[in-house]
C-alpha cells in the first residue's frame, strides 16, 4: 500500500521538510499534495483521495484545529487519518486534537517518530515498508 | 531546568532535527569572530506571560541551514531562507515555552517576524529572561527569549 497524503502547513519550508522527512521514513508514498492552509486542504481532499493529512494549527484564513472540524463533519472524509505536526506543547489544546480523532507530532521530529505514528494511525502493518532511510517514490503533485 | 538551559536545548534539537547541524556550545574563534548578520527574526508570544523570541544568525550559516531544511544541493533564495529561519524560530519558542511556564500554560504564537532590524543588540535590557549562543559551521547563532511587562 502507497500513502496518498496531504501536507498543510503556512511555511513552505516546513511543508518540504515533512515531505522530505516522509520520504526518509521510508513509508511508501503515493501521491503527494500540499497545502498552505485548511481552506487549500479542503479543495484538495474534494478533489483527489487522500489516505493521510499532515496538518499545522496555527495558519491563517482556516486553522487545523477548524479544518479538522470540517473533516470530520463531512461523510465523504471523516474517516481521513490526521496528524497534526505542530510546535504546541499545552496540554489543553494537544488533548482537544485527540479528542477529534487526530494524532500528534511535536516539532521538531525525526523520520521514525512520523514512521511510527503513521502506522500507528493507519493501522497498517509494518511489513511492507521500506528501510529508514530508504527512497521512497512520491511526486509533489500539487 | 533553568530557562537559558532550556533554550539551549530547544535550540539545538531543532537545528538537528530540521537543518540538520550540529551547534557547538563552546564557540571556536572563527564563530566568535563572524560579525556579517545573515539573518534576524522574532517570534511573538501571548498567555500567562508575554513576549518574544528573537534569532540571529551571523556568518555564513542561513545558507547551509535553510538548503539542508530543504534538501537542497546549495541554499535557496534569500526569501526562502528567510522563512526557514522563520520556522526555526517558531519551533525552538513552541519548545522553550512550556519549559517556563510549564506544559498546562496556553500562548499563542505570532507568524515569525523576519527581515527585521538586529535585535540582539541589547542583551542586558531589563526584559531579557535568557540569552543563547551556539556555534554553527563558521557562523553562531544568538536567540533571546525576552518577556514584555
């Protein structure tokens, strides 16, 4: 199985630092899209399938915690696997994003900690992935 | 954990896991000596105390720091740059907070400032908590985490 994810994050540098952090977690990508905040992410998800979200909190015009919202609200994306990857470190506010079905992955973090988490959400098997460090095949798409 | 301890350490695990590089606490003379200001950036925060985060990076540094965030053979644009040293910024005062005022305490983080004026320059003003300075490459990079009345 290839992950199709999403990336949302305001600085593009930090959304190519996951993507490339992805890649060398070895996780077999599929396709890859990215957008700068939860209003992009919502026109990408209406527009192709998507298996995973990466997602920042705070952005402008439509923040994670809102996009999240959204997602779950929505039949046809509710189910999406979230994980939000975030600098927040309150309780508070890490214990509202799991109480919306999310994951959490603190800033900074390394090509194992996303690897883990990502099995961990998707309940996929740690069988058919590639070593750490390993290339992996996904394309910036949008 | 005193708070410059905690700013060090914030610090230096962000520079690893996202520039991949590897500071040095003591500076080497060609660090100390670097005086070419590559980079500034502010990082404002709001809750139970206000205040800011402000980086500098001098010598040639930004560079490297913001091609090895991208992965990149050499370093990207200026602009580009710029926003890495942005999110470097906003990273290390996410992790330094809590360390302050503990993991209960809410803030709210501002969009990082970069291209601002040098704003180090005032390291004893009465509003600075904690002064970092880690050696980077041939360069240094100096953070202050300062707390507004």
């Amino acid at each position: 199985m290839a992950f199709n994810v999403l990336v949302v994050d305001d600085n593009s540098v930090m959304r190519t630092v996951i993507i490339r952090t992805l890649r060398m977690s070895g996780l077999p990508l599929g396709e890859i899209h990215h957008a700068a905040d939860g209003s992009e992410a919502l026109a990408v998800l209406r527009q192709h399938w998507v298996d995973l979200a990466l997602v920042d909190i705070n952005m402008p015009v439509m923040n994670g915690e809102e996009l999240i919202d959204r997602v779950r609200d929505n039949p046809e994306m509710r189910d999406l696997a979230i994980i939000v990857v975030s600098t927040e470190s309150s309780e508070t506010r890490i214990a509202k994003v799991l109480r919306q079905g999310a994951r959490f992955v603190h800033k900074p973090f390394t090509p194992e900690h996303i690897r883990e988490t990502v099995l961990e959400i998707t309940g996929v098997g740690d069988g058919h992935e590639h070593e750490i460090g390993a290339a992996s095949g996904g394309e910036f798409d949008s | 954990m005193n708070t410059r301890s905690a700013l060090l350490q914030a610090a230096s695990s962000t520079l690893e896991c996202l520039g991949f590089l590897f500071p040095d606490e003591e500076l080497s003379e060609t660090q100390a000596a670097a005086d070419r200001l590559e980079g500034a950036c502010r990082v404002r925060f709001r809750g139970p105390m206000s205040g800011a985060l402000e980086m500098e990076v001098f010598g040639n540094v930004l560079g490297e720091l913001a091609a090895n965030m991208m992965g990149r053979d050499g370093p990207p644009e200026p602009a580009v740059c710029r926003e890495a040293l942005g999110e470097v910024a906003n990273v290390v005062c996410g992790n330094v907070l809590p360390a302050v005022a503990g993991t209960h305490a809410v803030f709210d983080l501002s969009a990082p400032e970069t291209g601002v004026d040098p704003v180090l320059r005032r390291p004893f003003a009465s509003d600075t908590v904690a002064v970092a300075i880690l050696g980077l490459g041939e360069g240094r990079v100096e953070i202050a985490l300062r707390r507004y009345a």
